[in-house]
C-alpha cells in the first residue's frame, strides 16, 4: 500500500499514512487533525515500518489541505490550525497561545 499524506485518501482507506499509524481522524468544520503513533525511529532514521505506541502525535490540515506540520497534542493541533489559517506557515500565534495558558 503506498504512503500518503492526502486526507482524501486516508479517509478513504486508500493509503498508509506516510508518519504513522493513523489513530483517529478529528474533524472540526474545515479543519482536520489526523491522530497518529510515528514509525519507529532514531533521530531522523526511520527504523521500521512499526508504530512507536508509546508516542501519539497530531498533523493537521485546513479544507483537506495538509499544513505541514505536526503537534504533540490534540488542543495544540487545533491552535496550530487557527494560526495557520489567520498567519500562514509560519505562523507563531498558537505556539504563544499554549504558552499562555501553560500547556
């Protein structure tokens, strides 16, 4: 099976999730935040295609497009996705936010 990143097709069951082992697909209005355990690694090696169950991580997309960019928590995700859509890639608004409230 070939390794996504495209929602369409991960919600479709038509591709493996190229971080990981999807989890859960969050769906919030025009925002989507696939929940996922990573493969297995050692720094930037990949060292299986065998999820790391020990570790859950968040990447988001806006209507369906992915943003590029992961979060270690769902409410993180879900600031990273409002960011992202008012500041564009390099948005900073939802890492201040956490900050903020102490998360």
């Amino acid at each position: 099976m070939k390794r996504t990143t495209k929602l369409n097709e991960l919600k479709a069951g038509i591709g493996e999730f190229t971080w990981g082992e999807v989890i859960k697909i969050h769906e919030i209005g025009e925002y989507a935040i696939v929940e996922y355990h990573p493969w297995k690694s050692e720094g930037c090696i990949v060292l299986s295609g065998q999820p790391d169950m020990t570790e859950t991580l968040f990447s988001y997309y806006i209507d369906g497009e992915d943003c590029s960019q992961s979060a270690e928590s769902l409410d993180e995700a879900l600031a990273g996705c409002i960011a992202y859509k008012h500041e564009g890639a390099n948005a900073q608004a939802g890492v201040y936010f956490m900050r903020m409230i102490n998360k």
